[in-house]
C-alpha cells in the first residue's frame, strides 16, 4: 500500500513549487485559537502551558525554547505562528505575552550540547527546561509535534504554532529572545550577517562558511557547516540549490503578501489598539 502524502507535499507537488514554500501556504490557512486550551481546561487542567522552540534548523547559536500559560480572562490578540509574523509585531506581542500572561520562561541549549546529542534532543531538552523555569506548575502541556521529558499530561499538536494560542505565544517569545541574540553575536562575527539571516542558511551565509570557515558557535554536527572545508564544486552545488530555493520561496511570499495585504492591515491596526 503506498504511502500517505503529507498535505505540505501534494500543496508543492500540484502548485509546482518548494516544500518549504508550501509549507508557508498551508500555515497561512490554518487558524490559530485556543480551542486545545478549552479542550485541556474541561478535562480539570487549570495551567495549561504552551511550548515550542525555534532556530532548530539555524546553523549558528543556541536553540531556544519558549513556555507560556496565557490567562483564560485575557485575550492576546494576534497570536499566530512566529515565522509569519513581521518582526516589530512579534515584538510588540512579545511584550503584552510577557505583561499579560500567568506565567512565560525561555530557555536555550547551546552548540557543544547540539554537536553532542543531536539538534532533535537538544530542541526537546530546551523546551523541558523552559517548562520548568516558568513561575507556576503546568498541570498539561500543548506542545509543537512532539512530547518532552516532563512529568504531566501532554498534547502533541502538528503545526501547533499555527492552531494554538499558547503555543504561538511560546514560539513568539523564544523568536523574539534568540533573534536578539543573533544581534549580540553580529557584531562579534559580522562576515556571516547573522543579524539579517538570524544563522539561517542563506546564500550570504554559505558564501561566508565557504571563505571564510565556520565560527565557534557553529554547528559543526551540521551540513553546511562541516562542509565548508569541502571541495568548491560541493559547495557551488549547495548554492545553486540554494539559489533556486530562494527564488521559489520568494515567489511564493510575494504571492502570499499580495493576498494578505488587506488582512496584516488589520492585524497591525489590532496591535496598535
């Protein structure tokens, strides 16, 4: 019996584009409520927790994991998956998660530990941490795909930053902690413009591993990082996938951007009230 598509493959396979660029569409659709929160509450949950990490696939820096209990009576409007959010509104939202949430912690894990156990270990390490440096005990967690080292109940919840408030809320402070300390590290390391790219893998950023070799805080266990003492023929190939990567990313974004625009008015208008 064949094998199942995931709904990222067939949206890349018929519009004929990247799976990271169909990945973008499908989280775009998807509407990110508290419907899991209400779920764990009417089960006797009474500090339902969201958690989720980000910079998981960044070749450079710590991954950083974000724990948040949002409070039932206050809603947070504009709560959505960090990644589709511009940076000053993750900010600003960032700010009213902290103010008006019952409790939110971060918590990082660092390269040597990343190199040791494997980014996947290291992701569910941070996010065990985070949880226990919140101020209060969960009594259920809602986590993003997967299950953590934790003794409590716990949802697992695929695209998770993009259905539930508590986790989006997680996802947006962790963003917004680790991308400013991306800022700190770029003047220390500026040939990798990790202020703009956050250690992701862009063009910039290989080009700069390629002739220049990775840093101390790389990831050396990653591709693109040990490569870059690799043979120039490797790493052009590396760019032109990249290339051609980018361009479909960008196409679809653009796309995106034009039918939304009516819709980030609103969620920027809501962010200012």
């Amino acid at each position: 019996m064949p094998r199942k598509k995931s709904k990222v493959r067939q949206i890349a396979e018929e519009r004929g584009i990247s799976q990271s660029a169909a990945k973008a569409r499908l989280l775009k659709t998807l509407h990110c409520t508290t419907r899991f929160e209400k779920q764990a509450w009417e089960c006797g949950a009474k500090l339902v927790a969201g958690v989720d990490e980000v910079g998981r696939g960044s070749l450079f820096g710590a991954v950083v994991a974000g724990a948040c209990i949002l409070d039932p009576e206050y809603r947070i409007r504009g709560l959505r998956d960090s990644k589709l959010l511009a940076e000053k509104d993750r900010e600003k939202l960032a700010a009213r998660i902290k103010q008006h949430s019952i409790a939110w912690a971060v918590a990082a894990v660092d390269v040597a530990r990343i190199d040791q156990m494997n980014i996947y270990h290291a992701s569910r390490l941070a996010m065990a941490e985070a949880v226990a440096a919140l101020a209060v005990r969960p009594d259920h967690l809602l986590i993003d795909a997967m299950k953590i080292e934790y003794d409590c109940p716990q949802t697992k919840i695929i695209h998770g930053d993009a259905l539930s408030a508590s986790i989006a809320a997680a996802s947006i402070v962790a963003k917004v902690h680790r991308d400013a300390l991306m800022r700190e590290w770029d003047p220390v390391y500026p040939i990798y413009g990790l202020a703009s790219n956050k250690g992701y893998y862009t063009q910039k950023h290989l080009r700069a591993l390629r002739e220049h070799g990775p840093s101390p805080l790389h990831r050396q266990s990653f591709a693109p990082v040990w490569t870059a003492v690799a043979p120039q023929e490797v790493l052009d190939f590396m760019l032109e996938k990249d290339v051609a990567e980018d361009d479909a990313v960008a196409a679809a974004t653009a796309a995106l951007k034009q039918e939304e625009t009516l819709a980030d008015e609103e969620l920027s208008q809501l962010l200012t009230d």
